[in-house]
C-alpha cells in the first residue's frame, strides 16, 4: 500500500503534516497493517519546514523517514531520477523525466 501526498512551493507545511499524519492514523486504524512506514521526499533540506509541536511524536518514531534528493547527487541512477521528478516543481518536471530517457 502506497500514499502520495504533495505539498507545492505554496503549500504551508503544518498544513501538509496535519493532512499526512491524519491520513496515516486514519489508516491504521481501518486497516490494522501492523508494521508500516512512511516516507516524506524533499527536494533539499531547506524545503521541509519545522512543523508544530503536535507532530513531535511522529518525528521521533523510526516509522517516519525523510529523504532528501540533495543527498543523492549520482544522476544516473534512474530510481532517484523517478524521486527527483515526484519532487520537483511543476516546471521542472519535463525537464527531470527528460534526464530519465
């Protein structure tokens, strides 16, 4: 099972980290997985934003993981090339698919 949300440039990020953990219960509670991860793709580490303090519990879980693309600068590897076109903006993305051919 897979989620996606995306939170553009405009996006407020407690807004984005209310609506992601609330869906993450939200499925947890219906579907009673047991073991469960979840991801948050950034582009760099300066794009995520601190979120508020209601969130700490799930930032310290080892259930959350964020990635960050900078962190992956060999371009020609084609998984993070798929990464980096989820996480760019929507300007970028023709250019980021182009870089996958």
């Amino acid at each position: 099972m897979q989620e996606v949300e995306q939170c553009r440039s405009n996006c407020r990020e407690y807004i984005f980290y209310g609506r992601f953990f609330s869906e993450i219960v939200l499925y947890l509670y219906r579907i009673k997985p047991g073991r469960w991860l979840a991801l948050v793709i950034y582009p760099k580490r300066k794009t995520e934003k601190p979120a508020g303090e209601e969130f700490e519990i799930f930032f310290n879980s080892p259930q959350l993981m964020r990635l960050y693309l900078e962190d992956y600068q060999d371009g020609n590897d084609a998984n993070y090339g798929i990464l980096r076109v989820i996480a760019c903006r929507d300007s970028d993305t023709a250019q980021q698919v182009r870089k996958l051919e």
